[in-house]
C-alpha cells in the first residue's frame, strides 16, 4: 500500500511537473495572444485588402451586375453564365493571345536585356556601373504614364524616331499604328530592365571568382565560362527574377492605355484594356470581373511554374 501510495504521489509529482513545464491552457493562449496581438493589424489589413477583394471578384462575376440601369439597382446572381460567355468571346480569346505575346516579349526581353547589363556592367570601373544604374534605374521610376506619353511622343508619326528616321532617309511611318503591339513590349522593356538587371548583378556578386578563373585556366571560352559556370549559379535568382517580372508584366494597363488605348481597333487590347472597358465603359461589372478572374488564373498558372521551379531549387 506504502509503495503504491509512493507511486501514486510520484505520479501525481510528475503531472505536476509537466503542467508547471507547458504552463497549462492560460500559458498557452497567453502564447497565442503574444503572437496575435502584433500580426492582427497585418493580418486585417491583409483580409481587408487582399482576400476582400478577391471574395469580392468572385461573387460579382457570378452576377450580372451594372454600373447602371436596373441590374445597377437589383443584381441577380447567375452562375456561371459569365465565364460560358468568356468561351464564346472572340474579344476574350484574342485579348488573351495579346497577353501572352506582350508577356512572353516584355519577359525575355527584361530577362536578356537585364542579364547582359548586369555582365557588362559587372567588372568596370564604380562611375561607369553607377552611370548606367542611374540611367536604367530612372527609367524603372518614372510612373507609367509618363513613360507612356515619352514612348507616344517617341513611335508617333511626327515623333523622335520618325525624325531621325527622315534625317537619314529611310522611310517614315505611324509605328503605333502599324506595330502597336511591338510598340508596348518595347516601353514596357525599356521601362522595366533596371529591375533584372539590378537582381542579377546582387546574383552575380555572390559568384566566386576562382570558379571562373579555373574554367579559364581549363581552356574555356567566355561564352562556355557564363553558360556552364555563371548561369547555373544564377539558377534560383533567374527563377525568381522571372516570377517577378511576369506578375508584374501580366497587369500592366498604363503603359499601354496611354501608348495605344488597345488600338487601333483592337490589336493591343490584353485582357486587362478588355476587362476596363468591360467593365468601367460598358459598365458590365459581371463580366469584366469574371474576366479579371481569367487574368487572375494565367499570373496563378505562371506563379506556379516558377514556385516548383525554386522549389526544385531548393532540393538540389
């Protein structure tokens, strides 16, 4: 009985002990708190801001909800019959080849362009890389709409580039009218290149040297040093580079309104020009959301292969 009793106070000390370690229920809501109490601000600002507005999106493009006129005033819900009329949209099926070639140009050419000035910029002298910083990067700075009115006053039929064009005498032409889409890949280009290449001259900075130096010791070229040696160092930083910039470039509408307003006709309008006009001109809030829901789904596709890319990364 003594030793039973023993046992049972033993065990009795034992649960106390452990109750002591974990600090028991009112230590661990005191723990949730201390966390909840500093992330609640960012963590409302996130639902308010973010969720909310996607929650937002999703209910009205199940809707046909107005701007004006009577569904303005009583909206009905109607399924999906929004996104059966994205199938049978020939505006919605160009719109979305538009979007894929501006991205697929805007993205290889920040890509290369950013890559090749951060190389070249990567062993000259501190003046000459702050120069070309600074000319680059104040392109990535100026708003979208005035590097929209620079690029128009640029490519217009009596702009800069028809000018030099005329003074040595090659043809003159409306290239916003004759190459819209050509027209915005290029400001959106020129525009966005200080972004890459500043991410990849962080990413060349962590390359060793004595890599590079014993490639060329081997007998490598230039080109056979940076394809086998530099790029896969730069693999991850390539990776999430390429996530940023097409999230970014899959958005942009500034840029391209100011430039072109998706003209002429409609051979610029990506699907972020059709879901305003959709939306705003023509005031159908239903179906310009559910086309803002097709927008959300490509950057999600992209966002998705860049994910298993880094994640793939990670694992090596």
């Amino acid at each position: 009985m003594g030793a039973s009793g023993d046992l049972e106070r033993g065990g009795g000390g034992l649960s106390r002990l452990r109750a002591e370690r974990s600090g028991g229920p009112g230590r661990t809501w005191s723990r949730a708190a201390r966390w909840a109490v500093p992330m609640g601000p960012a963590l409302f600002l996130l639902l308010a801001f973010f969720a909310g507005p996607i929650l937002w999106t999703v209910w009205a493009s199940l809707t046909d909800a107005a701007l004006t006129g009577a569904r303005a005033a009583r909206t009905d819900f109607v399924g999906v019959a929004n996104f059966e009329r994205l199938l049978t949209d020939v505006r919605f099926r160009d719109a979305t080849i538009l979007t894929a070639l501006f991205l697929i140009g805007s993205v290889f050419g920040q890509t290369v362009l950013g890559l090749v000035l951060a190389l070249l910029t990567r062993a000259r002298h501190g003046a000459v890389r702050a120069a070309v910083g600074a000319i680059v990067v104040g392109a990535w700075v100026v708003p979208e709409v005035v590097a929209g009115f620079v690029w128009y006053a640029f490519l217009e039929r009596e702009g800069t580039l028809n000018a030099v064009l005329g003074f040595l005498g090659a043809g003159e032409q409306n290239w916003l009218f004759t190459a819209p889409l050509l027209a915005v890949i290029l400001a959106n280009v020129w525009k966005g290149t200080a972004f890459s290449m500043m991410t990849y001259s962080a990413g060349l900075s962590e390359v060793p040297d004595d890599l590079e130096e014993a490639a060329r010791v081997d007998g490598a070229s230039p080109f056979q040093v940076l394809w086998h040696v530099v790029l896969p160092l730069l693999r991850r930083t390539l990776a999430t580079t390429l996530l940023l910039i097409t999230l970014q470039t899959v958005q942009v509408f500034t840029l391209i309104f100011v430039m072109t307003s998706g003209g002429p006709g409609a051979r610029s309008t990506t699907l972020p020009l059709l879901m305003y006009q959709e939306a705003l001109r023509m005031g159908d809030l239903g179906y310009g959301t559910a086309i803002a829901l097709a927008l959300l789904v490509v950057a999600g596709l992209f966002s998705i292969v860049y994910v298993r890319m880094l994640g793939k990364e990670e694992r090596r």
